[in-house]
DNA sequence: AGCGCTTTCGAAAGCGCTTTCATAAATTGT
DNA sequence: ACAATTTATGAAAGCGCTTTCGAAAGCGCT
C-alpha cells in the first residue's frame, strides 16, 4: 500500500510541549469543554497558532463517538431538483460546524445494479434520506440503531416513526387546479402521474381528484396519464393523447422537469400555449422560469426543506422530540396558464 | 453534552470473540491485507455477517491515516453547472470505494464574509477544488503538506505544479466564431465577457480574438461587454447595448447560464433570434436544449470532467505523475444560431 | 495554623482499528 | 529425521484525541 509522503502532521503533543502544558490542557481549550487558566489558554493560542494545528477528525471522531458530519443519500444526484435542495442542506451543515457527505445509490458504471449506500452509522451522525434512496429493511436498521434520519419526499414506514420532511402536495395541487377553472374556466384538465415509487405521484393525483370534485367537475380516466416526471415520458404521453385525437384545455405535467416534454409535444402538433392548451408544473425548479413560456407552478421551498431537514436531524442528535413537517408551497403565476404574468 | 442513545456498537473485539480468533485475524479478513486460512476466514465471515459488522471509519483513518474520502470544494453549490460535474465526480468515487464530502465556500447565512472552508487535511485523502474556492495560500499550504490536489477551472498558481483540468476553451469559442462567419456569413459578432475571477474568461476572449483575427474580421472593442457568465448582468448589457443604439449579428453570451438574460434581452427589444440575431452560449447546460430557440452552444464534459478529476487524485495517491489535462469540447448546432438543427 | 472549598491541570485510560514482531505449526529438502 | 523455510496467527504498540479521576494550589474563614 503506498503513503502519503509522510510529512508528519503536528499533533496535540506538539502544541502541548510548545506551550508547557498537558495535552489535556489543549484539548480543553481547543474544545471549550472546560475552563482553562486564561493566561493558560492564551500560551496555548499561540502554541497552535504557531504550529498552524488543526485537529486530526479521526481522532476525535474516535474519542468523541461522533463523527461531526451529516450524510445525504439521494438516488440521483444530477436531478435539477437537488440544485437547491443541496444548497439548503450544505449551507445549514456549514453554519452547523458540521461536514457534509453524499452519497448516491444510482446505478454505478460498471453493473446494473444499484451500488451499496456508502453512508451509514460508522461515517456519520446522521442522515438525510431521499425518497428512494433506502430500502425499509436498511432504514428499519439504522433507526434502531439510534442513528438520526430524516426522510424527504416519503413518509416513515411502518410504525418506525422517523421525521419526514415534504411539500404541501395536496395544497399544491388544488391551487392549481383553483386558478385553471375559476380563472380560465378551464374544464378538461389532463394529469400527468410520477412513478409509483415517489409519494409525491399519490398525493399529488389525490389532491387533482379532490379539487376536481369541489369545483363539481367529472374525474376523467382518459385524462389521467404516465408522465413518470420525466421529460421523455412525458412527450410521449403527450404526443400520444394528440394523436389519438384526445382534446384538453389544459395539463398539470406532474412536474417542472417533465414540462419541457410536454411543451414540446404540444408545440410539434401545432397546439400554442397558452391560447390551446394551458400549461402547469409544479416545484419551480432552475427550468421553470426560463422555458417559453414561462411556466405557471407551484413553487416547492426546496432550499428550505434542505435547512429544515438538517434542523431535524440536529433536533434528533439534542433528543428532543421532531415531528414531521408539511412545508407549505407558494403558487407562482407566470404566462404559460394563460395569464399575462 | 448529550450523546446518542448508547447502543454500544459491535466492534471488531466482538467478531474476534464470537469466531474464535483474534482481532487481528478479524482485521486481516476484513482488509483482506495479509493472507489467511481458508477455514478460518470463512468462519470470521460468518461471524461478521451474523453480528453486521462494519467496522469504524473513525478508528480504520487514524490508524491508517487515511480517511478513504475526497472532499469537494465549489464556490457556490447551486450554479447548473454543478449538477453533471457533481455527478460525474460522486460516480467516480463512488467507484473507487471512498466517500465523498462536499463544502461550498459560499457566504454564510449570517455573517457576509466566506466561511472557511471545512475540507482539509484532516478529513480527506485529495481535493477536487474548484475555480475560485480555495485562495492560492491555503492551496499551497494543503499542497505542501502532501494532500493530493486537483484543480477544476484553474491552473496551478506560481510554480506548485498542482494538476488541473478544464476543458478546451479556445476551441470552444473558435468552433463559435467560425460556424457563425462560415455558416451564417456574420461578421459583428458581440462577446459577453465572464468574471475576471474565472480563468474561463480569459481563454474564452484570446479564444475570441483570435478566431476573428483568424478571419480577417476587426476586434470592435464596443462588440466586448461584460455578461459575469450571469444571466441578470447579461440581460442588463445587452439592453444597453441595444438602447445605445449598437447592433451586431450575432452574441456569444459567455456562458449557457447567461442565455435566457441575453434572450430575454433581444426578445423585449423586438428583436428575433435568431432571424435578427444569432445566439451562442457555452457549456451545454441542462438548460440549453430547453430554450426557445434551443441553444446552440459548445458541450463541456463536465460529467467526465469530474470523473478525471476523481482519476487523477487517484493517480497522485498513488505517487504517480499526473500531468493536467485540456478535455475537449465537441459543437452542438442547435436553432439559435439560425441553423434549422 | 488549619479546615473545607473551588479552580486548574496532568496522568492515564480508552475509543476501534492496523500492523509489526514474534511464535508456533506445517511443509519442504536432504 | 532434522534443519530451513514458509504459513497462520496472536500480543501489543500505536494512531491522536477526549475525559475521568485525583492531586495540587489558591482562597476565605475560623
């Protein structure tokens, strides 16, 4: 096994010697954990400063029983959605004192199978989990072993009781649908599902429902189709109901990524938007703002789902009781609902 | 201080004991770094998996005195950019069996100042630093202390030979000029300028002028704004640019990021693209081929681009020589250059 | 001067692993 | 059958820190 030129790293016993004092002392004063001789404390400044110190992470992680650092597990990392959610988490873990390891569970480059999470109980003091990113079996583990979790985007199995973190869905939704009929008396409304495996699909097609039968309107099957939010699917479901001749006033596409595929399929069939077919998302990611026209959504507070989901899992670490959280969302009208926005 | 629920954790101690050996056997088996009998092993296998075992990440670095992660350090974490780059790198460790720790260097919540950087020394066994995060002091320091280093966007300061990676500029933004003088017969072509902080900026504008002088074409210093690879700054250039009164052919906005500001720009001046004017970006961005018109722009590997970056910390743990790389850039011809693509 | 406190600090144990060194057992050659 | 190797394993040191425990010193009183 080769090394690291082994220029060797100044330790606790440097500064100690170079200060006159135990290691004990400086650790104290490096921690703040006991009170120190401020004269003591001064010398020992100087000592590490001198030395340019910087306690060695494993060491301390070792004693300590903590590793300071939080872990992310998320499926897919490149998801224009994580942009922000990634903000708001490395921020808040920043301000937190704390380091930040991700980790993904995609498909690694070689085997098509799902690789191994690298985060667990031995590198972290807690983790935040994205929906799909764990099965029930390992997250049953880790919860029982103490560990801190925080779940985003799905709901805690069984009866584990785990935080989770999520987005107003149902609230979402209803707005939109609100603003299409009242708005725009708009009346055939076509929804495109998420996969199976996010909650957020089931929530989501729950609240058009709901909505749907306050305004008194007819819940549609042939209205309802796979969009998977993805762009890809999308078109094709889109390009699919065109041909089959199938007509709408508008389409919830699920969500923001999956409106480009949806624009597009309109577009190539002739159909305008918003003058033909009307338009929502739902997330108001990066894209959101910049397609044409400018997407009409449901703005998710992503950056701040981030923040919250490291606040819980510091709550957790304190013992205190962390109940789950419905973040509320914000409609955000732009022009491609029909409104001049 | 409160600590976790103590469930005192399985240890290799507890392996050793229930297989009938000593923990260095236990070590050997798990490491897999000394030869051991067939039997014997099979035996501590068994044990581990009966008691799930992992052992301690803490314990296995200060021992080893290697973390087994690499550290990630970006300016700021949410840019678009990011999202394949982070991608490519997290894959790639991923891979390699490490772990991967993130730090943004970015303003914290709080205080206006950067915050200091966590990654160091002392939690990862390489750097990936990214253009702008790190200032050439600490760099040197880290640099000099041994750690594995690679540089993202930049070239190594003085004469510190750390390896970097970029991708071809020049050939990027020739490829540019040329398509549009040879293609599009455009001779006033506007160049929006990126930060001066970002090396990128530089070679993109000898990029610039020398494709222009290649072809006989004036440098008009008007035609050269600054566009901070911003989609706001870009916006406000070039409405002032078409308030003065200038015209051009054709803007090679800097970066993807800065094309909707430049498009918007063009579009609220009456302006179409690109029957009225050609646009050109740069990056290939998540956002590029979802503009109207789809962007034209130069396809940076930026997901290879981190997966090199991973290589070459590699290759430098190992000792070996590792020489920094230009990655090449490929055209992609899209609609806004005034091609039907 | 002697007593009980409080404050400050050092010695040493312990965190869970890897690895060196030594020993014991098995194998080979003669 | 015996020395010379080779192979398998354990004991123990060490990685750099935190923290417990106890001693020493300083303090205010009687």
């Amino acid at each position: 096994m080769t090394r690291r030129k082994s220029v060797r790293r100044t330790t606790i016993d440097d500064v100690a010697k170079l200060a006159g004092v135990s290691i004990s002392t400086v650790s104290r004063v490096v921690s703040g954990n006991a009170p120190v001789n401020e004269d003591t404390a001064t010398r020992v400044q100087r000592a590490i400063e001198e030395l340019n110190y910087k306690p060695s992470t494993a060491a301390r992680a070792l004693s300590d029983r903590r590793t300071n650092a939080f872990g992310l597990l998320v499926s897919e990392i490149a998801a224009p959605y994580y942009l922000y959610l990634l903000r708001g988490i490395e921020m808040a873990v920043r301000e937190a004192g704390l380091g930040l390891l991700i980790n993904s569970v995609g498909m690694s480059e070689n085997q098509q199978e799902k690789t191994r999470p690298f985060l667990g109980e031995h590198n972290t003091d807690g983790i935040i989990v994205s929906s799909g990113s764990l099965p029930d079996e390992e997250l049953q583990r880790l919860h029982e072993l103490g560990l801190p979790l925080v779940l985003l985007h799905r709901t805690s199995p069984n009866g584990l009781s785990i935080p989770s973190l999520n987005v107003d869905n149902q609230a979402g939704i209803k707005a939109i649908i609100d603003h299409l009929v009242t708005v725009h008396g708009h009346q055939r409304i076509a929804f495109l599902r998420g996969p199976e495996s996010e909650e957020d699909s089931y929530w989501r097609e729950l609240g058009y429902r709901e909505a749907l039968q306050a305004h008194g309107l007819p819940i549609d099957p042939s209205l309802i189709g796979y969009g998977g939010f993805d762009e890809h699917i999308s078109y094709t479901m889109v390009s699919e109901w065109l041909e089959s001749g199938m007509s709408f006033d508008a389409i919830f596409t699920g969500n923001d990524e999956a409106a480009p595929g949806v624009l597009n399929a309109l577009y190539e069939h002739g159909l305008r938007v918003p003058e033909d077919v009307a338009v929502v998302g739902f997330d108001d990611d990066h894209l959101a703002s910049r397609l044409t026209p400018k997407l009409t959504t449901v703005r998710s507070p992503i950056e701040q789902l981030g923040k919250e989901a490291v606040a819980q899992l510091l709550s957790l670490m304190e013992g205190k009781p962390t109940p789950s959280k419905i973040l509320p969302i914000e409609f955000i009208v732009r022009q491609s609902c029909g409104c001049s926005g």
